[in-house]
C-alpha cells in the first residue's frame, strides 16, 4: 500500500463527505485553510489600525489582489468562495482583536480604579 492510499484514507475517515479523490478533496482543504491564514490577517491589521472599518478594507484588498493575481496564473483561477472564505477568516480574527482589546482596557480601567481608592 503506498502513502498516499493510506493518507487518502485518513483524510476520507475524517472527513465524511471526501470524494475519495485527491484533486477534489485537496482543493476543499486548500480553499478550507483561507480561513485561518485570513484570521492570522485580520488579527495583524487589527493590531496595527485598530479601527474595525480600516483593517477590514485592508483585509478586503489584500483578498481581492490575492484572488485577482490568480487569473494570471495558468494552474489557478479567480474563485468567489475563496473570496468568502477570506472574508469569514479576517472577520473572526479582528473581532477577537477587538474583544481581547476590550477585555485588557476593562482590566487596566479596574487596576486604575482599585489603585485610587
């Protein structure tokens, strides 16, 4: 049995639905992981411009020149689902900025509070 039967195995026995092909099940995964490179995206724009609307257009283009390069490339193509994957990672991760920058103001404004009394 070679390596990539028994991979194929694994993937299909974690993933119910596998076609049991490669070319099909390696394009969902791969259009699957958009969502935590995107997140990773969304967390560094937040951090750097922590305005919900500018790091979210700066997420948007980068998406958006992502999937546009792909036209040029002649394995590749411009895939609007990628675009919607991008779009749901660099959301989560820049709301977990904002809620983890909320957290941390509240417990500075605490300390602040607790350290005049």
């Amino acid at each position: 049995m070679s390596v990539s039967i028994t991979l194929q195995d694994v993937f299909m026995s974690v993933f119910k639905n596998a076609s049991g092909t490669w070319s099909v099940d390696l394009h969902w995964f791969r259009t699957l992981l958009h969502v935590p490179l995107y997140f990773a995206l969304g967390m560094m724009a937040y951090f750097t411009f922590p305005r919900f609307w500018l790091s979210s257009m700066i997420c948007t283009i980068v998406a958006l020149a992502d999937e546009t390069l792909k036209i040029f490339l002649p394995t590749r193509e411009f895939e609007v689902r990628d675009l919607g994957f991008d779009i749901i990672g660099f959301l989560l991760g820049i709301a977990l900025m904002f809620v983890l920058r909320v957290l941390v103001n509240k417990i500075r404004g605490n300390n602040k509070r607790q350290q005049n009394i």
